[in-house]
C-alpha cells in the first residue's frame, strides 16, 4: 500500500479538524511547529535563490566591469562571431562530411541565435542585461553544448578535443566567470544526457574520467599563465612609476631655476619699460603665462612623484579639510576668466585623519579636471561643497560642463585611461583613488552626458578613524 504524503494544504486541515479535540497548549505548541515547519521551507528557499543571484551576478558583472573592460566586450564579439559562424559551420561538417554518431540541428539553431547579440556587445555595453546575458549565451553555446555533444558521441576522441577547445575559450574570460561556466554548463549538459538523451549505455565512465585530468592540467595552465600576465601588468606599473619618480626628480632644479627667473622679470619689467610702453601689459601677461605653464608642470611632477610612492607609507595626521581646500584652490593657476567660474561652500572646520599634502593633490587635481571641461563646453560652473555627517564627512566636486558617457564613466578610475583619448596621462583619477582608499576612505563619481559630473569623497570618522573634533 503507498500512502501520500500530505501536502502543507493537508497538514492545515487535519491540524484544524485535530485542534477542536485537543487542550488549548498543545494546541499552540502545534501551530508553532507547522508555521516553523512552513519558515524553514520559506527560508531554505530564500537562501537558495539568494545564493545563486549572488553567484550568477558575481560571474556576470566579471565579464565586463573590471579593468579591461573594453578588451572583454571585443572578445564577447568574437566568441559571438565564433558561435554564429561555427555552430552552423561544424553541423555540416560533423553530419555530413566527417558524420558523427549524433548531431542536433535544434541545439545549433539555439545556440546560433544566443551568439548573435553577443555580436553587438559594444552597442550595448551601457545595458545591465548584457552581462547576465552574456554570461547565459556563452554557458549554453560552449561548454552546455559540447559537453553534451561529447555525451551523446560516446565520449569520441573529436568531442573531447572540442571541449577542451571551449575551455580555453571560456578562460580568456574572467577566472570565476568560466569556472562558474563550465560547472553549470556540464551540470546541465549531463542532466539533459540522462532524462532526454541516448543513455541506455549510460554516461561513457572511461573516457570522461580519462578526459577529466586533461581539462583540469588545462585549466591549471591557463589560470597560472593569467597570473603570470597580472605580474608583469604590476612590474610594468613599478617600472613606469620608478621611471616618472627618476624623471620628475631630475626636472625640479631647472623648474626652480625658471620659475626663479619668471619671478624676476616680473619684479624688473615694469622699472625697465615706461609705463606708456605697448609692450608693456604683453611682456607682463607672457610673464604670467610663464608662471602659470611652471606652476602647472610642477603640480604635474608632484602627482608622479606621489603616484610613484605607495600612500600606505605617507604620514598620517588629523587635518582640517576646509583649510586645505582652500589653501588648494588659492594656490591654483587660474586665468581670471576662470575665478568667476568657481563657487567653494565649506562649512565650519572638519578634522579627518589623512595626509594633507596628498589630499591637497587629490583636491588640485579635480579642480583641474573640471576646468578642463568648461573649457571643452565653452560653459559650465564648478561648486566645492562639503558636508559633515555624523559618520562622515563628504566632499563634493561638481561641474556643469559636458558630462561623460556611461561607458566611460565605469572606467574613470583605471590606470592610464583618459577622456578625451589622448588628453592627460590618465593616471590623475586613479591617485586620487588610490590616496583615499589608504586612508579608508573613497571616491566615486556619477555624471550625466552634457549636464554635470559630479566627485563625492566620503572620509569616515568611524572604524579605525579617531572620532575628530568639529567646531
């Protein structure tokens, strides 16, 4: 005799019809197992779902939002070019051909139409579905496919060639991309193999567990040969930044010397030349300019030479940020068409624990990028603002000049990139980051395209930071 298990429907009822004959406390106690037995379902099964959004968005945002952005989404076109022309491509070959025991047009047709947006990866590179998508279409057209084409072949030595190919595929991405990848993909791959394929045989035990030592010495390979390359990438950033330190160090003494020279002239050409003198108001604006050009590249040195160092050493002291952010902007080389663009409200003084001389950089050179773009716009204001709250203290650099794209608003913190292409060293943003992260604290930015940027700095004043005293 099989007897049914009741349903949580059949629990109630029976637990209802079974209430009206037993004591009001056990009653109770019995309403309180059922509603923990209905929450440890409930709970269980949040907790799964939870888990795998948290791994399936992990995988997913590795496949685009790291520090080789752009070069992920061409390599997304390329695996997309790959599937839309291989899946048709080797369905001919394998049927008709070199004819394998099993192909599957659907599977191929499937598989060919998830690769075609991949295709246009950079058209949507601004979209949030695309990496999850991505993330799908490569798990079911490379290792979903071959793994269950290798299944269904018997495990022939052409289909494990053809997996171990999609494996190197897969980690020319992200590591926990492509881990997580071919894990679902063959998880997948063998449960459709079970239920719905040829498995009468049974899975081809011996030539999978021979194939398994070979996929795994490839992947060891592959992810040791990333490592290698993420080394040299760090040796290449050393050199670079031992390189500049050399250099800007070398450049100090005859910038001194200049700017020594430019504060002379200024001193002795209005004594030299008649106050009526044409020349006169020219020679002192060239004089200026010189100032300025030597105030510039000199700010420039510093930001190498800081850029060179690791901020972790920097000594680290209580500051007032008002202070040095005014000390910055009074410092700063602007053209007196400029001033009237810069509005700073900071309100009564805020201490934070950091270095001042490097949040004077930091603040030097937001300044910097801001004017650049009003120069760009032909428009635009800047307004320094900070606020004290009571587990930070935030400052916040906006102007309402030209705004950058989404695109490369995800990259504005990543060594060596600059924008517009080719205008800086790109490496100004990235210090910046670099300095308050080693204090703990952060910078970010948000921006609309022809409207506004806009760079919060948030200094805690909890955790690790003495609570400062604000007056």
């Amino acid at each position: 005799m099989v007897l049914d298990a009741p349903g949580p429907a059949q629990v109630s009822k029976s637990h209802k019809r079974a209430a009206g004959r037993l004591p009001r406390g056990v009653v109770l106690e019995m309403d309180a197992k059922v509603a923990q037995a209905e929450d440890g379902r409930t709970s269980l099964a949040g907790v799964a779902r939870h888990a795998w959004q948290t791994v399936f968005e992990t995988a997913a945002r590795a496949t685009l939002l790291d520090e080789e952005s752009v070069i992920r989404l061409r390599r997304i076109q390329m695996v997309g070019a790959l599937g839309v022309i291989g899946h048709p491509l080797y369905y001919v070959i394998w049927s008709y051909i070199f004819p394998q025991p099993y192909e599957n047009l659907w599977l191929r047709l499937v598989c060919t139409a998830l690769f075609v947006p991949l295709l246009f990866a950079s058209a949507f590179s601004d979209r949030r579905w695309l990496p999850p998508y991505a993330l799908f279409a490569i798990t079911v057209g490379l290792p979903f496919a071959f793994i269950f084409f290798y299944l269904e072949n018997g495990g022939s030595m052409v289909w494990a060639e053809s997996v171990i190919i999609a494996v190197v595929i897969l980690y020319h991405f992200n590591t926990a991309f492509a881990t997580i990848a071919l894990f679902s993909g063959a998880a997948a791959a063998i449960a459709l193999f079970v239920l719905t394929g040829n498995s009468m045989g049974g899975i081809p035990w011996e030539p999978v567990l021979l194939q398994l030592p070979v996929i795994g010495f490839v992947i060891a390979v592959l992810v040791v040969i990333k490592m290698d390359r993420q080394l040299l990438a760090e040796q290449k950033r050393r050199g670079m930044a031992a390189a500049l330190a050399t250099v800007a160090h070398e450049l100090r003494t005859p910038l001194t010397s200049l700017a020594m020279t430019a504060r002379g002239l200024k001193a002795r050409l209005p004594a030299a030349l008649d106050q009526d003198t044409p020349l006169r108001d020219g020679l002192m604006q060239a004089v200026a300019r010189m100032e300025s050009d030597l105030a510039h590249i000199s700010d420039s040195i510093e930001l190498l030479v800081a850029n060179s160092k690791n901020p972790d050493n920097a000594t680290q002291e209580l500051f007032e940020l008002g202070g040095v952010i005014r000390d910055a902007v009074g410092r700063f080389p602007f053209e007196q068409s400029d001033l009237e663009l810069v509005t700073v409200d900071l309100p009564g003084p805020a201490y934070v624990m950091g270095n001042a001389q490097l949040f004077g950089l930091v603040t030097t050179n937001l300044l910097k990028n801001a004017l650049e773009a009003t120069k760009r716009a032909g428009k635009g204001t800047i307004h320094i603002r900070c606020e004290v709250r009571p587990d930070a203290v935030h400052v916040v650099f906006r102007d309402t000049a030209t705004g950058v794209p989404s695109q490369v608003l995800a990259r504005m913190f990543q060594p060596f990139f600059s924008y517009p292409a080719h205008r800086g060293t790109g490496i100004g943003l990235a210090f910046c980051q670099k300095v308050l992260n080693s204090w703990g604290a952060s910078i970010s930015c948000r921006s609309e395209e022809h409207v506004f940027t806009e760079f919060d700095m948030r200094l805690p004043r909890k955790g690790k930071w003495p609570e400062a005293p604000l007056q």
